[in-house]
C-alpha cells in the first residue's frame, strides 16, 4: 500500500515536472522570437496598405527604416517588413486602391480619399500574434465584401505545425455580378447571405459571416513571419 502510493507520488511528481518545463519553452518563446508583418503587392496596380491594431494594442506604424508602409507599387515591387510590436498583437489589414494624394502643407504626402478600401466592399485580413504559448491565428474576412484578393502566408514555424495559407486568391471583383458590384469597384459587402455564399463557393479559405471558418484547419504556433500578399497568383 505505502508502496504503491509512494509509486503514485512519484508518477505525479515526474508529470509535475514535465508540464512545468513544457510551459516554460511556451511561454519562454514568444517573448525571445519578435515577428515580423510582411506586406507584399503583386497587383498590377498600386495599393495602400492600412494596418489597425485592435483597441488596447499598441499600433504597427513602421517598417524597419521608421517609415509607414505607404505606397507599396505593383507587380511586386511593393514589399513592406513592419514589426510586431513585443507580446499579444491583434488587428487588421486593408489594401486601399485609388488613393488620391494630398500634400499635409508642410511638403508631406498624406493619403486622402480612396477608391476601395475606406468602406465595405473591402477585403479584411485579421492577424493575431503572440497569444497563450506563442499562438498566432489569421483569416481574411469577405464580411465587409471584397476589393482587392489576399492571402495570409506563414513562414518561419515550427515544423509539424499548421501554418496554412489562408484567405482569397480569385479576383472576385472581376466576376462580381453586376447587382453586387461596388460603386468605384470591388464586390458585394451589402451583407446578403446569397452573396455570402457565392464568395464561399469561390473561396472557401475566406470566413463570409461571423461564425464562418476555412476549409483548411490552422493550427500555428510562432511563426517569425506573417506575409499578407495582395494579388496572389491564384495557383499559389
Ligand atoms: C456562415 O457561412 C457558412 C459557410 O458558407 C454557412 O454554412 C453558415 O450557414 C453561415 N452562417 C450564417 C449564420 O449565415
Ligand atoms: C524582421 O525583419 C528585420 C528587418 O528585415 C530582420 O532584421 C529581422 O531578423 C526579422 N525578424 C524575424 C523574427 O525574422
């Protein structure tokens, strides 16, 4: 009896021990590996990237020179590294089109009024970095509707772990039916579930409503790099 509680004692001790040291290289992770937010243009057009951080975060203003992303230009030229700030990071991204340019008065550029990307129909991607163990979780949302194709692309995890690329690579503006079409370009975000349906049929790695998720499950745990890329080629 002594015995085999004192067998039992031990197991419990050696389970102890090993959850203490699993939650230590956990939490010991994010802290020691700082990510990156890449942003890269692959349309044949110019695109304004906005990025918001969710109330309570602080904001991800500039690339690695200090600058904001600005104009990224297209075709791929257009190509933004912008850190995460240390710790729990959510928010969005946008790709702003059209943007007209106003000088701020004291020889500064300032975007002024865009085409697509101010309101709905807009593509949103969602990005979360630096949660419980170093989680990072993503999507892009066709809530709001569509303007510009994303995906968001992982890079820099742990093997065996499910980083997916996620999001909309189909050029959905293109096909939009014209009852959906935006007024200076994209499609739907009205809300209609019909619309809803025919983007999740197109792209089914895109969430079209509040408890919609991908076909493709994730399962990512710190990645050193999280890449949105506007304009994917579709087979990638
Ligand atoms: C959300 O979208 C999914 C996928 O298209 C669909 O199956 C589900 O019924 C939708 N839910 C609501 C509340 O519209
Ligand atoms: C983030 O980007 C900067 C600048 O390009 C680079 O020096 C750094 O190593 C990157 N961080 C990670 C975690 O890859």
């Amino acid at each position: 009896m002594a015995r085999s509680l004192s067998n039992k004692t031990l197991a419990a001790v050696e389970a102890l021990m090993m959850t203490l040291a699993l939650a230590t290289t956990a939490a010991g992770q994010p802290t020691t590996t700082a990510a990156n937010l890449t942003l890269h243009n692959l349309c044949p057009y110019p695109v304004w990237p906005l990025v918001t951080a969710n109330a309570g975060v602080p904001s991800v203003p500039t690339d690695a020179d200090g600058e904001p992303a600005g104009r990224l230009d297209g075709n791929g030229e257009g190509l933004a590294t912008l850190a995460f700030p240390p710790g729990a990071w959510s928010g969005r991204v946008v790709a702003r089109t059209g943007c007209a340019i106003e000088g701020d008065g004291g020889g500064e550029e300032i975007v002024g009024r865009c085409a697509t990307g101010d309101a709905p129909p807009v593509t949103v991607a969602q990005v979360s970095v630096g949660g419980p163990g170093g989680r990072a979780a993503y999507s892009v949302s066709l809530v709001d509707g569509f303007n510009v194709a994303a995906v968001v692309t992982p890079h820099g995890f742990a093997e065996g772990r499910r980083c997916p690329t996620l999001g909309c690579a189909v050029d959905l503006a293109a096909e939009c039916p014209v009852g959906a079409r935006g007024p200076h370009g994209g499609c739907g975000g009205g809300g209609a579930s019909s619309e809803a349906a025919w983007f999740k049929a197109r792209c089914p790695d895109a969430r079209t409503n509040a408890t919609d998720v991908e076909a493709t499950p994730q399962d990512c745990v710190a990645p050193r790099e999280i890449k949105v890329v506007f304009c994917p080629k579709p087979d990638s």
